[in-house]
C-alpha cells in the first residue's frame, strides 16, 4: 500500500489536511481507520470510474485503491540534530514512499506563523535543508561501516561506497540526493538507506477560504515558489485544509454549492491525490464483478504479469493470458460478453504494458 508523509513547519494545516483526508475515506471494511497510531489513517482513493464499473457489474463490494497518510509532528529548523522532535520525526519519515510537503499560502495576521512572516520559499528551504542535513549524517554513518569490507576487498562494499560519494557530494551543496543523477544500479545498492531526500515530494500550497492567498495577491511569492518547485523537478497542488474538512460533514450533493459559497471551485483533496499518483507514476487498473469490483495501483509502465502481481504472485508467475477492455468501452457496451461480441475486449500477453482505467481478468495455470 502506498505510503505518504504529512510534512510541513509547525501550525501550516497538516493536521486539519490529515483530518480532511482520513474523514473523507470511502467505506471500505478492507481498509478500515488505522488506530495503531492516531497520526496513522488508510484512505480510500475517490474514484468515481470505480463506483460505475460496481453499478454496472451489480456488485456486492467496492474496494477503492489506498493510500496511507501519516500525519508527522512539526518539523522546527535543527530537526536533524534533534530539536523539536527531531529524530521521531526522521524515523517515521524514513518509512513512507513519497513526502507531502505541506507550505502556507497565504496571509492572516490571526494565524501566527513560526517565524513570523509567510514566505513559502524560505519554508521549503528550512525543511528540505533539514531533509538534507540528516540524510548527510546518515551517509557519513554508513562510510564509516564500509571502511572495514573495503579494505577487505569486498565488491559490494566499493560500489555502495562509490555511489554514496556522488551522494555525499551533493548534499554537502545543500541539495537533494535526487539530483546526484545516480544510475539504476547506484539506486539499487543505496536502496537500503531509505534517504529522505531520495523520495518523490509533493508539495502542497495550502490557502484560505476568504483569506489573503498569495496566488492572488501577485506579490511575486506565489511565483517564486512555483518557481522553485519546478526547478526541484516536483510538483505542486493547491489545497484549502480547513474548507475540506468542513465539507465532509456536508452532503456529496450539496458540496458543489457549498464550494462556490466558499470561493474553492476544486475539489482540493481529489487533486492532492491524482497529485502523489503522478508524482510517484502510479495508474490504477479495475477488476469487476457480482462479488466484487475493486481498483489497484501499480506503476507506470508496468507488464500485465506486473499488474497481475498485485492481486498475488501466482498471476505474475503462472501469468498466462489477460482479457482487458478499457473502462469507458466497458461502460458504453454495457457488459463484458458485449465488449467481447464488438471486438472491444482484447487478448494481451505478457508483453502487455497496462494502461490507466484498464478492466482487466487474469488467466494463469
């Protein structure tokens, strides 16, 4: 299950945000509410192709795809050497797959800011050099081991060790260890470390219903955080925390007027999702029928024998053949054995690369 992390300074919305989120879940008994961990919830992905297909197939269960969020304690400027909650914060993060980054965007001299001014590029400095700072701690840790396999003439050992100088380097110029242009097999070998600074960032612009958002006060912020994000090679979403929470006590139907009423034309969280699937390359195929219709993620680019994999390992190894219908034919024929009969349903091998909205039935020996 995809994993993502709620980070941002102290008093930016990340907790209004993780509660929007957690009580916007769909039902779905799979993924119930996490309560291991308070700051732990499972959501439900809103997909309303999803909700069509179970229609169509009459359905006794939907299950969404799902995404764990974890809503991480203010990060304060020398987190990394253990100021605020410093190493607690690092260990939870270590563990996620891609970093929301959550930076206020906009002005209200009522909401007290931690260092006294909105200034969304400085934010993303303060945090990611704190990202960076522990990241090159922990490189430096791990030299230290190899030293001993490296003079023992341990292959393994080298080439770790080369691939963290590259990243050792560029963290010492105050950058993300994404930009040291490892190689396939330099990602492998330093796989294991789990470097904050290697996962994908999301980062998202959180503004006020009502308030001054910096997007329309054109005081050059707004720009130069836009700015700044595209030169980290991520991406960045707009969201209103505290409008999405309190419209997930109002009726689905009613939300459209209720958006208009609050100036918030989008729907801040379905964004924020389709946000960390594109950032981290993930689709979502469809499997449907009388006892179930359900969406799974996969990456980009992924085999059929790949996709297969997600229901269970047997459909990647004994993968024989797949059926696949895209979801809108689908809907349009109204039912598989239509699909089937207009030539829409095809039959794909192994070499097969899966494709967003893909209906799909598994055949393996």
């Amino acid at each position: 299950m995809l994993k993502i992390g709620i980070v941002g300074l102290p008093n930016v919305g990340k907790s209004t945000l993780f509660n929007a989120l957690t009580k916007a879940s769909v039902p779905a008994e799979n993924y119930p509410f996490c309560t291991i961990d308070p700051a732990v919830g499972v959501v439900g992905v809103p997909d309303e192709r999803l909700d069509k297909l179970a229609v169509l197939s009459k359905s006794e269960k939907v299950v969404p795809a799902a995404i764990e969020f974890v809503d991480i304690a203010g990060l304060v400027k020398g987190a990394s050497e253990g100021e605020g909650l410093g190493n607690q914060f690092l260990a939870h993060i270590r563990e996620v797959d891609a970093i929301l980054e959550m930076v206020r965007f906009f002005d209200d001299p009522d909401i007290t800011h931690v260092h006294g001014d909105v200034d969304p590029v400085r934010d993303i400095e303060i945090i990611n050099l704190e990202l960076v700072l522990a990241d090159r701690e922990q490189v430096a840790r791990r030299r230290e081991k190899l030293v001993r396999d490296i003079r023992a003439g341990v292959k393994e050992a080298k080439a770790e060790d080369e691939a963290l100088v590259k990243v050792e380097q560029t963290l010492s110029a105050g950058k993300l260890a994404r930009e040291a242009a490892l190689t396939e097999d330099e990602l492998r070998v330093v796989k294991h470390l789990n470097l904050l600074t290697l996962k994908p960032i999301l980062y998202s612009f959180n503004g006020k219903s009502g308030g001054h958002n910096l997007d329309e006060l054109a005081d050059g912020r707004a720009k130069a955080a836009y700015e700044l994000v595209e030169s980290l090679g991520s991406k960045y979403v707009h969201v209103d925390a505290a409008t999405e929470r309190e419209l997930n006590d109002v009726a689905d139907e009613d939300k459209g007027m209720f958006r208009q009423e609050f100036g918030v034309q989008a729907d801040g969280l379905a964004e924020l999702i389709r946000g960390a699937y594109e950032t981290l390359g993930l689709i979502t195929f469809f499997t449907t029928g009388k006892d179930e219709t359900r969406a799974w993620t996969i990456k980009r680019g992924s085999t059929a024998p790949e996709a297969g994999a997600a229901i269970h390992n047997d459909f990647k190894d004994k993968f024989i053949r797949a059926e696949v219908v895209p979801y809108d034919k689908l809907l349009q024929t109204g039912s598989w054995g239509a699909a089937r009969e207009q030539a829409l349903l095809r039959t794909e091998g192994k070499d097969y690369i899966v494709a967003d909205g893909d209906v799909m039935v598994f055949l393996h020996s």
